[in-house]
C-alpha cells in the first residue's frame, strides 16, 4: 500500500500535511493568475455587478423618492401657511366689502332722502333711522328713534324713498311708532294729481304681496283718470298733509253702481326695504284745531 493513501474499509484518508501542502500550492497558483490575468476578476465582477447594481439602483430610487417627498412635505407646509394667510386675508376683504355695500347703499338712501327733502322743502323735516318693525315681510309697522323728546308727535307724516310712507300712531321719549299706508286698517284721502279727483286709498298686506294697494270712490265722469297717473294726498285729508306723493294707478275698473271706479295703484315707496325715513315735524290743521 502507497505511504500517501492510506485505506480503512471503504474510506479514503489524506494525511493532514499532504493536505496543507495541495491548498499551499493549489491557493499560490490562484494568486499567481488573479495577478497576472483578469481569468478570475472578470467573473467575479460580473457576478458582483448582477448581485450589487441592482441594490445600488433601488436604494438610489428609493433615496429619491424619499428626497421628493420630503421636498413635497416642505411645499405642501409652505403651501398650508399660505392658504391661511389668504383665507386670513379673503376674510378681511369679504368684511370690507360686505361695509363698502352697506356704506354705499346707506348714502343711496341718505341721497333719496335729500331729494325728498328737497322736494318738499315747505316742511320741516327730521330724519330717522327704523329700529324694529311687526312681524311680517312688509315694513306696515314699525318704530323709529325719535320721539317727543326730538320734538315728534302723533299723526306727524312720514317719508322715505320717493313719497309717503305713513304717519305717526305713538310716540316715546325716543321713539316712534309708524303705521304705513299699505296697513290693512289704513285709510288715505288721496287726489289724482292731473285732475283733482278725490278718492280713498286703502291699505292691503295681501295685495302688496303684488306690489299694489287699492283705491276707491274715485268719481270719474269724464273718464280723464288714467294707468300711470300720480296720486298725492288730499286737501280734504284729516291726518295728512297736501301734495305728497302716494303712487301711481296701475288698474282702473268701473264699479257696479256705474257712479264710482275703484282699482290698483302701485306706490312710491318700497316697503320692503326700508332703513331711515324723513319725519314732516308739523301736522296737518283741521277745523276743529283752528
């Protein structure tokens, strides 16, 4: 049997240093080829490039995936402060605008009173501001902040927009309550300007709702009344003053008596939206005062 393999039964034996002095030889060879040649390196790179690039490509993707999110996180920060600061200043414009409105639609209001007090600068007159009305979409009822220490009394007449509103019905140290001519229980000596006829003008919540009132025992022989004639008060009227403008005739029927007409007139204030109104501070004489 050779020195160097030795056998027990069926197993295969190599001495240690026999061993030892292969690897030597086996593992100074290799070293001698990856020096020399790329017979070991190029294998090896190539499978270190399959194994590495692709990790190297995914932590690079997810690197910047995680780059733009934080940037995203960053805008959308910026962006949410900034959205505030707008809503913030969207906010103080829509205050603005919303005073602006109400600025400019007072001094319209304060510009028809002016007309109107120019129109009828016969009377003294005193302005007022409404402060609370009856229920009701229609302003038939309502107070004033001017009373008897502002020098108001009863059945002094009230103005606004381009004619008569009504009349004072109580009075407050500092306030006033106002019955208008479109109240159910409120009757008006009126006259048709054009022709000098008289008639009643009556108070009718239910027909404003159409934007008209009604008037009646107008005695128009000569038909001469008209669609679009002006109704004033009366001379004749007991409560209220001369000439003020109540609306005008939208409709004319003949009753049936044949005698009378009756019908609509639109008036010449809007009573759904009334704020100040002009107060005549001088009341209308009658016999029984004189």
């Amino acid at each position: 049997m050779s020195p160097i393999i030795k056998r027990k039964g069926e197993k295969f034996t190599l001495p240690g240093k026999y061993l030892l002095f292969i690897l030597t030889i086996l593992c100074t060879g290799l070293i001698v080829l990856t020096f020399h040649t790329n017979f070991l390196s190029a294998p090896a790179s190539a499978v270190g490039g399959f194994l590495i690039t692709p990790m190297q490509e995914g932590i690079s993707k997810v690197g910047s995936w995680l780059h733009t999110r934080s940037e995203e996180l960053v805008q959308i920060r910026m962006l949410l402060k900034e959205n505030e600061e707008l809503k913030a200043q969207i906010d103080e414009l829509m205050v603005e605008n919303i005073r602006l409105q109400q600025d400019r639609y007072e001094l319209t209001n304060l510009r028809e009173l002016y007309d109107l007090d120019a129109q009828y600068d016969e009377y003294d007159k005193v302005g007022a501001r409404i402060i609370a009305k009856d229920s009701g979409n229609w302003f038939h009822s309502f107070v004033i902040d001017k009373g008897a220490e502002d020098g108001l009394a009863i059945d002094m007449n009230v103005m606004a927009g381009s004619g008569l509103v009504g009349r004072i019905t109580d009075v407050g140290p500092n306030w006033s309550k106002v019955m208008s001519v479109i109240a159910d229980n409120s009757n008006t000596s009126g006259m048709v300007l054009s022709t000098s006829d008289n008639l009643i003008v009556s108070g009718n919540l239910e027909l404003y709702a159409e934007g008209v009132i009604e008037f009646e025992k107008l005695v128009d022989s000569a038909d001469r009344v008209v669609e679009g004639d002006k109704i004033v008060t009366s001379n004749v009227s007991d409560k209220y003053l001369p000439g003020i403008l109540i609306g005008y005739i939208s409709s004319i029927n003949v009753d049936s008596n044949n005698l009378t007409k009756s019908g609509l007139i639109t008036p010449a204030v809007d009573f759904e939206h009334l704020e100040e109104v002009l107060v005549i501070t001088q009341l209308k004489q009658t016999v029984g005062d004189s």
